[in-house]
C-alpha cells in the first residue's frame, strides 16, 4: 500500500471507478432504470399484496438502496478528502439532488407498509427473514409519519436547506486554519493539527491552542451560532410540529428503537457521578504541580515528553491488540488495510476528526483518521476499526439490516480502544508508564461518557432555550453553566469556553446523537468485565452479538447477553469500574 510508513490514502474505486464522471453516468441510468422497474410494482401493492409480490417488491428496493448506497458513499467520501475541491463539491451537490427524487419516488412502499393494518402488516413481517426488523422500524414510524405528498415536500426541502445548511457549516468550519507559536516558531495548522497541543508536556502551550482554537470559533460565532439556531428550529417545526414527537429528543430516541425513560436514566447516572472525574481532575493536578487544574490542562500528559507514534508502528499495534483478542477479527482488521480503504494523512480542507463509512455489505467499510502521530490518534485508528469490524461481521445482512441502531454502534469501537489499553498496561511493567497509561484510559472516558452526556445535556436545553426566543448570548452563558456542573471547583474554566459547541459538528449534522457515546462506553465497561472474567468463552457470544448488526432490535440484542439497560444500576455499574481504575490510579500516586 502506497505511504504505508508515514500514512495512507484511500482508494474510491470499488465505489466509482476511473474515469469518474463516465461512470457516474452509467450508474445513474442504471439506478433509473431500477426505480421505474420499482415504481411498476406499486399497483401490486394493495391491502391484500400476496406474498410473492412482496418479496419482489422487497428484493427490488434493496438494490436500489444498494446502488443509492454506493453513490452517495462516493460524494460523500470524494467530498471529505477535501472540503475545498469544486469538483467534489459539484458532485455531492448533484447526488444529493438525485437521490432526493429517487427517495421521493421509492416512498410509496412506506407509506404503503404504514397504511396495513397491523394483522396484514404482522403475517408479511412473519414471513420477511432476515428484514423484519427492518420493516418493524417502518411500522416504529407510523404515528410520526405524514401524507405522501407531505413527506415528498420536507424531503425536497431538506435537500436545499437544513440539509445544505449543515454541508456549509462543515465547509467553513474544515476551511479554519489557526496560527500557533510552538518553540519560538509560528505554525499554521489545521483544527486536528492543534487539537493535538492540547495534550502538550508545555502548559502554555496547551493554554494558547485553546485560545486560538476558540478566537477562531468566536470571530464567526455569529454565522455558527445562527446556523444553529436554524437547525433548531428546523428540527422542532418538522419533528414537533408536524410529526408531533413528544419531545426534540423523542425523535432520536424513536430512530435508536429506546425508550425515553432508558435516555433519561442514563442521562441522571451520568450526571451523579461528575463527582468521579472531579475527583480524577484533582489528583491529575497535584502530580502536575498545578493548585488547580484549568480546562486546558485536562488532557496534559503525566509523562515529561509527549511521545509520538509512526504511522506504521500505529498500525501495528492496532493489529497486535486485535490480534491477541481473535484471529478472526485480526483477519478482518487486516483486510481493510489490505483494500485501501484508511484515508490517515493531514491535509488542509481534510475533514477533521475520524470516521467509519459502512458503504453496503459486500464492500469492506472505508475508514477516515487524522493521524498526528499521538498515542490517542492510535486509539482513535483502533476505535474506527472497532466500527468496520463490527459491520463487517454483520455482512451476512441485507442492506437494510447490516448497520447496527446508535445505541449499539459504538460497542465495538470502544471495545477496541480498551483492547488496545489493556494489552499496553500488561506489556509495560514500570509503574510512570503505568500511571500514564491508565490516565489516558481515564482522560479517554471523560471524552466519552461525560462529556457526551453533558454535550446532550446542553442540546435538550438549547432546544427549549430557542423555542423561547432566547439570545446566542443566553445559549453561550447557559453553555458555561454545564461545563461549570461537570467541573465543579476541580477544574477552573474560563470564559472562551462558552463558545464550545458551535464548534461540535455532532449537534449540527445528528442532533441527541452524542448520548450514544455514553451509552457505548459504559455497555463496553459491563461487556469488557465479563471478557477478563471469562476469557476465551467470552468471545463467541459478543461475536455473535456483533454479527446481528441491525437485524434486532438494541434491547433485545442486549437482554440475551444477560444485560438490563433499563436499570439504573447498570449504568452505575460502568461508573464503578472507572472509579476501580481510578483508585489503582491513587494508589501509584
């Protein structure tokens, strides 16, 4: 694989091949000829379908979904190489449009599903194999779904609105460049480039890479903070208004097949046990020499000197972690490696962060990183092969059912990470590295389980907030507010930090979706204490429960693995294994 040693590039190939522009054309006229063959079946689609016609239909609309698939993997993914390039710009712009209409007039099935009764909707399902669950989402929809006509209308909307607004704000916001004096010399680097001083050995290092990340933010709070506003509103007038869910956040909890009371439950343990982290951050301070620890210095390494990883040595550890849990998953850790499908390097106009795109069964997912040669962006790599795993072994599915729902996404990826951790603290001996590497752990679980939570926290007031009226002004001190509850007089927190969440893409692009980190990690730490409990005889049940992807619903997948998210216990029971971490923390101190 070309620059395997300092990183990698992705190949888009198996998605549209060379030229591009040719064979976008050959694939949109094939997905129009698919369409209308779909449209031809509706007249067959009435009260009283047989099952034949059904399951034609069904077999019909999975390979339009399949072929939808791919194209809209390729805008989107042509688009993240470089957020900057007219052409990819172009493409996305003109895909979107396309599929747009293709969904509109694919929408009569669910409609039509919708309309059965629940006696004729039940007989097809019984006989639907591996998609019931799919369809069972379908019916999950049916008292927020409108007319026909109706639905067309939002979604042709969306496509040049929220929808566009939302590919703007990722455009300005991957377009950012900061200038940061590192050593006596000025850098300019990209949003991942410095997020990565914030774990700088030099506090005022740390110091000066926040400020200048939020100079930015701020100097165009007033675009960010308006576009947010807009996404709100979009979301409370189409979800509330129209479709009549209970609650904003109802309708992400509908889409991830949980009930309300689990979310909240959930949300409430989170938010009694700040005191974990408060705790943490205390005790970080002191083996920093700090009387108190600033939001800068959360993530400062224990260690003298920020160590740095090759990309190549990176890789290796990832499959080693892999390796040592099963062969299996090594094997399908590998492949994606094999195919071409990590895209590592930094680049300006890059998308920041990292991603798993899970394209269609057949096609091994297609992995985005920033990989800045820090032990976290090794963790990172781990993590978003923990989601390529988990849908490749769910490749046994249909389209419809291959991806798992929210709440179970982020098992396998944290899972992953903890590998990673675990087989890093039995390696290592000497009690320095130790402390570091658990820190890291710790620092890792506030980014997951905390501040998520809080993140989503935020959301569910910002909601109400503008829905009030209240000012971007209000939003920003209420902001202040929830990292103040999180910190408590452990962590002093200064006043550029309001302006965090304009620059959280999450509750732009899929609001209430950070719960599911939350949710992810603290299901990992029950899954990962049976694991060192029971050893090899773990495996074969959690492989299963990866392999069912999205064919079941979450809470089922759950039960029969013996865990009750309903409880408020259970989640509390994730807490007290970080609080175990935490204390052989203290002890090394």
């Amino acid at each position: 694989m070309a620059e395997t040693e300092q990183s990698s590039r992705w190949s888009l190939a198996d998605l549209l091949a060379e030229p591009v522009q040719e064979t976008l054309e050959g694939a949109l006229a094939q997905l129009e000829q698919l369409v209308s063959e779909f449209e031809a079946m509706r007249p067959a689609l009435g009260p009283t379908v047989s099952l034949k016609d059904f399951q034609s239909a069904l077999a019909k609309l999975a390979q339009v979904s399949s072929l939808k698939s791919r194209l809209e993997a390729f805008a989107y993914l042509f688009f993240a190489e470089d957020t900057r390039n007219s052409a990819a710009l172009n493409l996305r712009d003109r895909v979107d449009q396309v599929l747009t209409d293709i969904g509109n007039r694919c929408l009569f099935f669910e409609l039509w599903f919708k309309e059965l009764s629940d006696e004729a909707a039940g007989k097809l399902i019984e006989h639907s194999g591996d998609v019931h669950y799919f369809l069972e989402t379908i019916r999950r929809f049916r008292p927020f779904t409108l007319t026909e006509a109706e639905e067309k209308i939002i979604n042709s909307k969306d496509v040049n609105g929220i929808d566009a607004l939302v590919n703007i704000y990722d455009m300005i916001t991957s377009a950012f460049s900061f200038t940061l004096e590192v050593d006596g010399e000025q850098k300019t680097v990209t949003r991942d480039e410095l997020t990565s001083y914030f774990s700088h050995p030099a506090a005022d290092v740390r110091a000066r890479a926040y400020q200048e990340l939020y100079r930015v933010y701020q100097e165009n709070s007033a675009v960010l903070a308006q576009m947010y506003v807009h996404r709100v509103r979009d979301w409370h007038t189409e979800g509330l208004q129209l479709r009549k869910y209970p609650s904003p956040i109802a309708a992400r909890n509908v889409e991830n097949d949980l009930p309300d009371a689990v979310v909240e439950t959930l949300l409430a343990v989170c938010r009694r046990n700040v005191s974990l982290f408060q705790r943490y951050f205390r005790l970080k301070g002191r083996w920093l020499g700090l009387d108190q620890v600033r939001r800068y210095d959360i993530y400062a390494p224990l260690a003298s000197a920020d160590k740095t990883f090759e990309y190549s040595t990176a890789k290796q550890m990832v499959l080693d972690s892999y390796a040592a849990f099963s062969p299996e998953v090594a094997r399908l850790v590998r492949r994606v490696f094999d195919e071409n499908r990590v895209d590592s390097g930094l680049r300006t106009g890059k998308l920041g962060g990292g991603f798993c795109y899970t394209v269609v069964p057949e096609l091994t997912p297609w992995i985005m990183v920033n990989y800045n040669r820090h032990a976290h962006d090794i963790a990172t790599l781990a993590h978003e092969l923990g989601h390529a795993v988990h849908n490749m072994l769910a490749s046994g599915h249909s389209v419809f059912t291959q991806q798992s729902s929210l709440p179970l996404a982020e098992t396998a990826s944290v899972f992953g990470e903890m590998l990673l951790t675990d087989r890093l603290l039995k390696q290592e001996q000497d009690a320095s590295v130790r402390r570091e590497l658990l820190a890291n752990a710790l620092d890792a679980a506030y980014m997951t389980v905390m501040r998520q939570a809080f993140f989503t926290i935020f959301e569910k007031e910002a909601h109400a907030m503008i829905t009030e009226g209240r000012t971007v002004e209000e939003l920003a001190e209420r902001y202040l507010e929830n990292l103040k509850e999180q910190f408590g007089d452990a962590v002093q927190v200064s006043e550029e930090f309001q302006w965090e969440w304009i620059g959280v893409p999450h509750m732009y692009q899929f609001p209430f979706y950070t719960y599911a980190y939350s949710f992810g990690q603290l299901l990992v730490l029950a899954l990962y204490q049976q694991y060192q409990l029971q050893g090899e005889a773990f495996l074969p049940g959690y492989l299963k429960m990866l392999a069912y992807g999205g064919s079941e619903a979450p809470l089922k997948i759950l039960a029969e693995a013996g865990l009750d998210v309903t409880s408020a216990a259970f989640w509390q029971g994730g807490f007290d294994i970080l609080e175990k971490m935490l204390a052989e923390l203290e002890q090394l101190a």
